[in-house]
C-alpha cells in the first residue's frame, strides 16, 4: 500500500507514520517529491489498522498497490527516475539520451583506451566492456577478469566515460563494484536472486537487461528484487528475447519500451546489438529505439570486429558509431529531447 502523506507535511509527522508503519512489521520505502512526500509500505498487510495510520497527523490517504512489482511501479512513483552515472554524472533518464558504447570483452589495454577515446569523440556518455565474460561454451574465452576492470578503470580516467561492466556472481560483486560506475547484471542472471541481492546492498547503479525468455513483469519483480534489498538505482535494458526466428540472433521487441515508460518510472536503455545479432541492423533499430522512447542506447563497438573475442558479427565500428550520433540527435530532437 502507499500512504499518500498531505502537502506541507514536517519530517518529524513523516518519521511518526514511518515509525507507526515499523509498528505494523511492514518495511517503509519513503519518496520525496516536490509537493508531497509518499511512503510505499511492504510486508504482509493482513494485520495493519489501516485507520490508525490514516488518522495518524497530515496522512491524507492510503491507496493500495496492485501491480505486483511495488516499487518499480508508476503507482508508487509517477515521476520519471533518473540516475547519474560516471564522473559527469550523466542523468539516465533524463531529457537527454545517452548511448553507452564499447566491445563486448575487454582484450587488452590497447584495445580498450582507443575504444574510449574513439567512443568519447562520438558523444557517448559511457564505455561497456566485459571483463568477467559468461559464455555458453566453457571453452570460449573467458575475460581478463580484475586485470580488465583496471584497464577499464585507466580508460574512464583518460576519458571521463562512465564504465558499464557486467558483474556474473556474488562472489564478485566486491571487486567489479571497485572500478565499475554501473554494474550490469546480464540476461543469464535476470533470476539470479542471490545476485540481484547482492548488487541491491551496493550504491552503485545497476543495469538490469531482459532475460532471453522473460516476459515484462518477471523482468519488473527482478528489479524490484534489487530495490528492496535497498539500491533504487535500476536501469532496465531491452536486449531481446528468444523467438522461433533465425535470422536473428534475438528479436528485439521494441514495443516493451512504451508499455515499461507506462507500468514503471525506471529509465529503460535498448541493445540492438545482442538484440539483432548483426552489425548491420544495429544502426537502423538503434534509430527506432530512440524513436520508440528509449532513454539510451548500449552499443558493441569494436575497432578490428573480424578479429574480436566475442561478438564481432554484431559490433559497429567506431566510424559507423561516428555516422550514427548525429542522426540520433537529430530523432531525439523531433520527438521533444536531445543527445
């Protein structure tokens, strides 16, 4: 349930419902807006005397919470969620639309720094890479794992990109949360609880992408996972789903992006990459995305793709990633925002 507290509400009247709320065992999730200040409350409610709270000083009423993701939902927080990411504290969310380009794997030192600065030069406002790779084939390569967060670490220095890198286990939750300005917890994790947990207990954000079979509301309870264990810094990202078709190495559902804008208030990224497969397409449907209302876009990026360790077939090169900023900015302003 939400208890909508009335305008003019002190801290001291919001702490008294807060503390009658800890009465009742339900955990408080206060949210202060410009005008009021609302307190969603989860737990089992069956033994809350709803009257005693509504008549508790300024609670101007109690509304019930049907969706079934509490806070990630539009019913608790109407207004948009935006987070800072990297040294620039870039607002995800925002206005403004923000690309997060990179290769899928960190290979080397070298690699890494001209990415970065080929990606800066673009306009992008983050590098992804992986150093802990989770791959369908034990066989396949792995990443340089910490040696790659410090090399990703070098290259936000030298460029002042936020740094996107996936976390695979909560064993090393720690470590990657040490270098990374945002913790990206892949489509193979989505359901894994205990990480998504663990990544909730850190104050770093999180990017939370589609599980490749998920449908929208398993996704929401995922992030509601890492929001109640107290981080709700989540960032949804659409990188497609499992389908009959081949052509494809995913289908990318871009009409998710309208119905999470409608049923959630956190900023929502898109992945042409993972979500095509194919170098080719990502142009076209990174365009469609930003058209479609994505918040920003994570990209593959990579200098040699014929030579990549993971990924080539669906990364751009940074002279087409050059090329498609400007058209980006160009739809991102005809629909009211910029980049």
């Amino acid at each position: 349930m939400i208890i909508v507290m009335k305008p003019g509400a002190t801290k001291e009247q919001v702490q008294h419902v807060i503390d009658l709320v800890h009465d009742f065992g339900l955990k408080d999730h206060p949210i202060y807006g410009t005008d009021r200040t609302v307190i969603a409350c989860i737990g089992d409610k069956r033994t809350v005397d709803k009257g005693a709270i509504e008549n508790a000083p300024m609670v101007d009423r109690i509304v019930p919470i049907l969706a079934p993701y509490k806070m990630a939902s539009t019913e608790v927080k109407r207004t948009r969620t935006q987070i800072e990411i990297g040294p620039e504290r870039f607002p995800i969310g925002g206005k403004r639309i923000g690309v997060i380009a990179g290769p899928c794997a960190v290979e080397s030192r070298d690699q890494i720094l001209r990415i970065a600065e080929a990606v800066r030069a673009a306009g992008c406002v983050g590098l992804r890479g992986g150093a802990y790779k989770p791959r369908t084939s034990p066989y396949s390569f792995q990443g340089m794992r910490e040696e790659g967060l410090e090399i990703l670490a070098e290259a936000r220095e030298a460029s002042g990109l936020a740094i996107v890198t996936e976390v695979i286990s909560v064993q090393t939750v720690d470590v990657v949360a040490q270098f990374a300005d945002v913790l990206q917890v892949g489509a193979r994790n989505m359901q894994h609880y205990p990480l998504l947990e663990a990544v909730g207990k850190t104050n770093k954000p999180v990017l939370l992408k589609r599980g490749i079979s998920s449908r929208i509301e398993e996704w929401l309870l995922a992030a509601e996972y890492i929001i109640n264990a107290g981080n709700p810094h989540v960032i949804l990202c659409e990188r497609g789903i499992r389908t009959f078709e081949d052509y494809v190495r995913n289908t990318l559902p871009l009409s998710s992006v309208p119905e999470l804008n409608d049923k959630t208030h956190l900023p929502v990224l898109v992945d042409p990459s993972h979500g095509t497969g194919h170098a080719f397409m990502v142009p076209a449907m990174s365009r469609a995305a930003v058209a479609a209302g994505a918040d920003g876009l994570l990209v593959e990026c990579h200098n040699d793709p014929e030579h990549a360790t993971s990924d080539g077939a669906q990364s751009i090169t940074p002279k087409t990633l050059a090329e498609l900023l400007p058209v980006l900015r160009r739809i991102a302003q005809a629909i009211g925002r910029d980049l």
